[in-house]
C-alpha cells in the first residue's frame, strides 16, 4: 500500500504542475470526522479544481458551519420517529435549493451562497461548500431522493431538490473532461453515490470529446473495500489509459497523511 499511496501523490503533484484537473469526491464520513480544513487548504493552493460531494457529506458540511455540530443517536431516534426531524437543517437547505431553482445555480452553489449570506455561521472556516464558493472552486452535490434526512421536512420540494442536483451533474460532467492526460479523481469515503455519479459523468465527458478524456489516475480511499469504488473509480475508468489504486485506511489518518505529502513534494 505504501508504494500506491506515494504514486498517488506523486499523480496529484504531477497533475497540479501540469495543470491538468484535480477532483475530489467525499462521502459524509470525511465532513465527519473533521477534515474539511486539510480540503480547503488544497483549494486555497489550487490543486482541487473540483469537489463533489453526496448529499450526507452536504448535510453534515452544512450543519458544521450553520450550527456548529452535526449528527445525532440514529438509533434512539428512529424508535421515535425523530432522527432527521431537525427543522432548522431542513427548512434552510430546502429553501436554498427553491431558490438555487429559481436561479439557475448548482445544488452546491445553492448551499454556499445561502451559507456566505447568513450573519450568524458557527464555524464558516470549517464548511467547503461555502469556501468552495468563496474561492472559485467548482463545488457540486449529488442527491439520492429519500435517502437523506431534508428529504423529510415538510419543505423539501422534489423539484428544486432535481434542479439544482442535476445542473451539478452536468458540471461535473464538464470538468472532467480536465483530467485528461494526467489528471487525477480521489474517492473518499463514497461507497455508493459518488462511483455512480462519476460513471455516468465520465460517459457524458467521452461521448462529448472524441473519447477523452482517458490517461488519467483514479484512486478510492476508505475504511473498507466496496464493489462500487473499485469497478466504477478504480477498473473501469481506466481501461483506457491511466491507473487506478485502491487505498484502504481510516479517513482521519490517511487524508492528513496524503493532504500532508502532496504539499511537501510541491513546497520541495
């Protein structure tokens, strides 16, 4: 694993000099466990060029920076009847995608205007939806109708919800085709939603270039090894050019450890 994960960062740093795309896809359980800064900070240094997101990792983001805490007892909750019920995180992220609806924007761009126009954030510097947006970097979520808690609130319009999710397809879509010839697509911590996602978008990319892009290094990064991550990011994107690793540990260790060698080797 230690000679994968130097050749991963070895394809981030040859990727940035080059100025080929960077993008990096989270799962919830990254927004989690607290490392959002390390992925601000390689968007402040220009080496993200893209973050796409699930919708959990959108929720948690969101809840962090709006009320400073995030997550509950699923459990205890769900004998109630009360996990996801919160009203606040519903009623503000619903009505942000209403808007984003009616103004043509991205689920993620939505969530980080609604965000940089509130006056009473807990934790602003710990979102990367709003300093994505803060800072130019393409930032897009991907909803899974009922599978996330705002879908719940009596203010989520289905609608809006399509709108907004669907126009970040479409930009991720986009930006991919700037991974070809050295880019670099990092997989952390989706099992599911993200190595769909980045499927579909990479099959758009292609059939809009002429094949391209191909040539480029695909990496899943999680606690444990899923089907998904390892055909839809890690086999078969890379069928035509490039390499895909697989890279298993916990985020809380292996994100800082990678955030960590790919700015020395550039600072080098």
């Amino acid at each position: 694993m230690a000679r994968d994960f130097r050749a991963v960062v070895q394809a981030i740093v040859g990727a940035t000099r080059a100025k080929r795309g960077v993008i990096v896809m989270l799962g919830g359980h990254v927004v989690k466990t607290g490392l959002a800064p390390l992925l601000i900070d390689l968007m402040r240094r220009g080496i993200v060029t893209h973050l796409a997101m699930n919708g959990s990792a959108a929720i948690h983001d969101y809840e962090v920076a709006r009320f400073g805490a995030t997550s509950e007892d699923v459990a205890a909750g769900l004998r109630d009847g009360t996990f996801g019920m919160a009203d606040e995180t519903g009623r503000e992220m619903n009505t942000a995608f209403v808007r984003g609806m009616a103004s043509s924007w991205g689920m993620g761009e939505s969530l980080g205007r609604a965000l940089d126009q509130s006056a009473d954030l807990a934790d602003p510097q710990l979102s990367v939806l709003l300093n994505a947006y803060r800072l130019g970097v393409p930032a897009t979520v991907h909803a899974a109708l009922g599978a996330e808690i705002i879908h719940q609130h009596p203010a989520a319009n289905g609608a809006a919800i399509g709108d907004t999710s669907h126009r970040d397809f479409r930009r991720l879509a986009a930006s991919i085709g700037d991974i070809d010839d050295g880019g670099v697509v990092l997989n952390l911590g989706s099992a599911v939603i993200m190595p769909e996602v980045f499927l579909k978008a990479l099959t758009i990319a292609r059939n809009l270039n002429a094949g391209k892009p191909r040539n480029f290094v695909t990496c899943d990064l999680d606690m444990q090894r899923h089907y998904r991550p390892r055909v839809n990011v890690v086999q078969r994107p890379t069928l035509e050019g490039g390499k895909g690793y697989e890279i298993t540990g916990h985020h809380e260790l292996m994100v800082p450890l990678l955030v960590w060698a790919v700015v020395e080797e550039l600072s080098g």
